[in-house]
C-alpha cells in the first residue's frame, strides 16, 4: 500500500468546511499581524515605500513558501496545465498592489485600528460576486440564507460605527480623516473584486501555492509602475528606496507574514468558497485591533465615547462575518457549486473528473513532480540572504511599542500557524 494510500483515512476525518474554517481563522491572524508595520507610515515614510517594501517580501514568499511545500516542479506542472489561470493570477496581482497602497494611506490618516475594518468590506464585495458568478449560496436553506445576510448587514453596520468614531478622531485634521476614510472602503471594493480570480482559480482545479507564485508578478509591476509614476522616473525612485534602506526590513517582513496569512485564506476560498471564507478571514480586524491598541496605544487621548464606537462597530463586524461563516452549504448549493465548475471545464477544456479531485482535496499530482530540483536550494539561500542583508541594515525606529504585548501576540500569531498548517497536510498534502 502506498503512503498516501495510508494516510488515506486519516485525511478523510475532517470534513473540507471545517478545514475551510480553520484556515479561515489561521488567516485572519497572520494577515492582521502582517499589517503592524504599515505604522511606520505614521513616521513620515511614503506609503509607497512602505507598501514596495510589503510587495517585495511578498514576491520573495511568493516563490519560497511553494517552493518548501510541493517544489518547482509540481508548480510548473500545474501552470503549464491550465495556461489560462496565469493571466487571472496576474489581474488579481495588480488589484492587490493597489488595494495594499490605499490600505498604508488610510492607516496614515485614521490609524491602523480603525482603518482595518473599514476596508475589511471587502466582504460584501467578495459576498456579492461569489453569488452572482460562481453560484455561491444558491440552494440554500431560508437560516443559511438569513445568517448570510444578516452578517452582511452587520458588516456595513459595523463599518458605519467605526466611521463614525474615526470622525471624532478627525475633528481638525484638514479632511485627512475623510481621505482615510475613502482610501479604506476604496481598497475594500478592490480586495473584494480580487477575489473572482481567487475562486476562478479553484473550480478550475488550480492549486493555491502555483496562483500565489504567479499572482506576484502582477503586485511587483504594478507598485513598479506606481512608484515610477509617484516619483517621477527609476532614479528618483531608486534615491527613496535608498534614503528608506534602515526602516525596508520590516516592511519586507510584513509583505512575507502577509503571504502566510494570504496563503491560508486562499485554501479557506477554495474549500468553503468566497462568500464564507472572505468574512472569515476578515476577522482580522481583531489582530489589527490588538495591534493598534496594545502595541501601539493608538486609543491613547480618545474620548470614552469613541472607544466605545470602536470596539462596539468591531465586535458587530465580527459578529457578522462569524454568522457568514457558519452557514455551511447543503447538498443543493453544492450541487450550484459543481455546476459551476463544469462550466469552467467545458470553457477551458479541462478534465473534469481531475477538477473534482483537486477540488475535493486530492489532487492527483504525477510522481515526476513531487521530484525537487538543485534550484530549488538556490531560491530559498537567496531568500534568507535578503533577510540578513535587509536586517543588518536596520535601525530602530522612533515608534512607542509594548514589548510584552508584542511578544504576547507575536506567539498568538506563531500558533495558529502549526495546527492549521498540519491540518491542512493531513487532509489534503496542501492540495
């Protein structure tokens, strides 16, 4: 009997919703934890630098993490056999670069915890395209139907709150709060809509490691593209990542926790759909929360009332996309599901019966590429040695932090990693 064979039972132990779930939260941490660095927009860093330095240790995960996990040749494997997913891969890239630039100018003007939620909306955009394009909650029951609308409101209800404890906030600032305001819910409808080549990806059988190594491309043109058009040509450009060269690392550092995040809710869209996964990992918000609050003391000076608003509109966002997220799908939605994937074959001339595989957590990899290639120590050296180059180079920056709050959390974060990465090995080997 083969290993996977024998694994074979184990594996089937947790169901595929559940797992969605799990990665869900495993998400939501590391993509909150992710964002702590864009604070150092408030030290009078270019959000443009600062999100550049995310993107550039986002491509360098990009092609690491897969590399470590199913190697080159798996990767290239699935590309070469579904060529058309590439370009979808790249859009969603490009929609990422910018959403990422609008979120660092909204931290900039209203603060990191309460601009997180507000472009968490993206929840509704991403709620409203699963349904219309990819048949995400048809056939469901009236109470899956009722959570899920009931959370969406309680998402836009949630972000109404914060906006408006962002205004007492604002009071004096020049209008700085309301461009904090527009940047967050404008990166909010950009998120959302980067999440139809999400799904696009996964009913056509994609893996989520071979998306996120071509999805880079996109993100690193286009901040390319931003950075030489805000600073008015290459050399301009190269002279500000020169001057920002102490505070790079960690950025970078950001940009490659935000892939671990981004990873897991890649496998939360693709296992429990759009609709449910988005909210879920949305949840976010909290670690931005706790990392605005204690780490950062971003509270600091607000009135009580204001507080209030704050933690009242997050725990009603929270609430809302919990309520999303446990509207499992019936056998009728699913029947909409497998409907929709069959379009997808029949567009791109797909195996079907290969697509269901993959789709249901098993993905029928061919013994050549489980094989790894000498290059692919060579892409993992030359990560660790950006790490140490950017590192060495560092300086501490003139941010008021917690280190026992801090510390506390960066283990919040740590955790969560380990069980959702080996549950997701023993159910599905990262398929």
């Amino acid at each position: 009997m083969s290993r996977d064979a024998a694994a074979a039972p184990a594996r089937s132990t947790l169901s595929l919703h559940k797992l969605g779930v799990v990665c869900g939260l495993a998400a939501a941490v590391w993509l909150g934890s992710a964002e702590a660095p864009t604070k150092l927009v408030t030290e009078g860093f270019s959000p443009f630098l600062i999100s550049m330095g995310m993107v550039m240790g986002a491509f360098v995960a990009r092609w690491t993490l897969p590399t470590l996990l199913k190697g080159t040749g798996f990767m290239f494997d699935d590309l070469f056999d579904k060529p058309h997913l590439m370009v979808w891969a790249v859009l969603a890239g490009m929609l990422w670069a910018v959403a990422n630039t609008l979120t660092i100018f909204a931290v900039r003007n209203v603060g990191l915890s309460i601009a997180f939620p507000l472009w968490n909306t993206n929840s509704l955009v991403g709620l409203l395209w699963g349904c219309l394009l990819f048949k995400e909650l048809r056939g469901c029951r009236a109470r899956d139907w009722a959570k899920v609308l009931g959370g969406a409101a309680g998402i836009v209800l949630g972000a109404a709150v914060l906006a408006v404890a962002t205004a007492e906030r604002a009071s004096g600032s020049s209008g700085r709060g309301i461009m904090g305001i527009v940047a967050a819910l404008s990166a909010g409808v950009l998120l959302g809509t980067m999440y139809i080549p999400y799904r696009k990806a996964y009913i056509s059988g994609m893996n989520p490691l071979s998306f996120v190594t071509v999805f880079t491309f996109g993100e690193l043109g286009t901040i390319l593209a931003l950075g030489w058009i805000f600073y008015g040509g290459a050399a301009p450009l190269a002279s500000a990542l020169h001057r920002a060269r102490p505070m790079l690392f960690w950025p970078f550092l950001g940009g490659f926790c935000w892939v671990i995040g981004d990873l897991f809710q890649q496998y939360a869209a693709k296992y429990i759909g759009i609709g449910r996964g988005i909210p879920l990992s949305n949840t976010n918000q909290l670690w931005g929360l706790l990392w605005g609050t204690l780490v950062f003391a971003e509270f600091r000076g607000m009135s009580f009332s204001g507080r209030l608003l704050i933690v009242a509109g997050s725990s009603i966002m929270i609430a809302g996309a919990a309520a999303i997220s446990t509207a499992a799908p019936p056998p009728l939605e699913l029947e909409n599901w497998r409907a929709a994937m069959n379009r997808e074959c029949v567009r791109y001339g797909l195996d079907a019966e290969q697509v269901a595989a993959v789709a249901a957590g098993d993905d029928p990899v061919s013994s050549h590429s489980r094989e790894r290639r000498w290059w692919e120590i060579v892409i993992v050296c030359a990560a660790l040695a950006i790490f140490v180059w950017l590192a060495a180079g560092t300086r501490s920056q003139h941010i008021a932090v917690s280190i026992p709050w801090m510390i506390a959390l960066i283990v919040g974060t740590i955790i969560p990693l380990g069980a959702a990465g080996a549950l997701l090995w023993r159910r599905t080997r990262f398929s």
